[in-house]
C-alpha cells in the first residue's frame, strides 16, 4: 500500500536558525498537504499542494512540492520559539475515494 | 458546534471492559477518519468512512476493534475486551467534499488499567 515517510523523528534546532523537513511517498500523490501538532494539542491543517513543483509560502514557511509529486519540503525561515511542535506531512493518492496517507512527523525543538 | 467533537474527552477503564467513543464530524463532511495516536507517537490511521461506499477497514490493529458511522454523520468507534496496549488518544477527522482538508477533533484520551 501506499507509504509517506518523514525521516528524521525528531529535529532540534537553535531560534534563528533555518529548518528544513522532507516527506516521500512509495507512490505518486494527487496531492499533499501538511498539518502542525502543537504540544498538547490536535493537528491543525496548514496547507495543500496539488500541482507539480508548485511552491507555496506561510510567512516564514516554505513548501514546496515536488515535480514527479512523489516528494515534499517544508523550510522555516528564522525558527522561532512558537514553531515548536511535530509536522505531518499527508499525501492523496490518485482515484476516488483514495484515502489521506500520514507520514510519522517530525518533532521540532528549538532552543531560546 | 462548527468544528469536530469528540466524547468522552477522557476515559478510564479497567483491563476488559468495552468502550465506546463518539464522533461528531462537521455537518456535511462527506469523509471521516479514525486515528490512534501513542504518546510522542505518529498518527496510527484505523478506519475510513467515505460517504455511502464500503469502510476502508485495514488499520484496525484486531477484531476487537469496529466502527460504525450512522446516517452519513456521527461515528462510533467501539473497543471489544480492551488492554492496557490500546491506552492511546484516539482522534477523529472529516473532510469536505471541496478540500479535502481533514478537520480533526480534540480527541479521547484512552488510559487502560
């Protein structure tokens, strides 16, 4: 069946610093779309790619989606203390009724 | 309510005792998704309801594990005989028709004794 992997798990990073996550997919998606999990919290829908190398900006955040639509990026800009939380990526594959696929996260620490 | 809600928002029970928990999608949501999540875990998918078509049943970890989802709306997910491993905060999403963005519920906190 279809797999999205995020790799790595967990990420720390100093505040200012720059970060930069990647999603893949064993197949090729419709589309893909992100969501935050903040501690504590539910996951929160952020953002869809649908069209091949399309880019997308969220003030400081990034994404980007690949040309094949098999792959995916999310960069933050300038890391703040409020960006701490886990990001899934979700990918859709092609055909009706195909079900959203969630990556495992990545874990987002960053140091004041 | 506009969002997804969820009940109980907690539970306890003891080794062996049936649960239930509720779903309330968004009203019109024509998609709706069960998910268990472990502590500091990923989002472990269960089930998938997709309007009047057959359940998309292959995350349920046995057949302890069911759902029904009634009239297109509310869902139940029930736990036959639970053990301690099925502690987990168990999450509810649905989807519109129009974005297939996933609205998710504040979840059920499942502690197993």
């Amino acid at each position: 069946g279809q797999q999205v992997m995020q790799i790595p798990q967990y990420q720390h990073v100093q505040e200012g610093e720059d970060f930069t996550t990647y999603c893949n997919s064993s197949t090729t998606l419709s589309n893909i779309q992100w969501y935050k999990q903040r501690p504590g919290g539910h996951p929160v829908f952020l953002i869809q790619l649908v069209k091949s190398g399309e880019v997308k900006k969220q003030k400081r955040l990034t994404f980007q989606f690949g040309e094949a639509k098999k792959n995916s990026s999310l960069h933050i800009t300038a890391t703040q203390t409020t960006d701490v939380g886990t990001y899934f990526c979700a990918g859709e594959a092609a055909g009706a009724n195909s079900k959203l696929t969630f990556g495992k996260g990545i874990t987002l620490s960053v140091r004041p | 309510g506009a969002g997804v809600s969820q009940s109980p928002s907690n539970k306890v029970t003891e080794k062996g005792k049936d649960v239930e928990l509720r779903c309330d999608p968004i009203s019109g949501h024509t998609a709706l998704y069960w998910y268990r999540q472990s502590l500091g875990q990923g989002l472990e998918f269960l089930i998938y309801f997709q309007g009047n078509s057959a359940p998309d049943k292959s995350g349920l970890p046995s057949d302890r594990f069911s759902a029904e989802r009634t009239g297109g709306s509310v869902s139940t997910l029930t736990i036959q005989r639970t053990q301690q491993e099925d502690s987990a905060v168990y999450l509810c999403a649905s989807e519109g028709r129009v974005s297939n963005e996933q609205f998710f519920g504040p979840g059920t906190r499942l502690t197993v004794l």
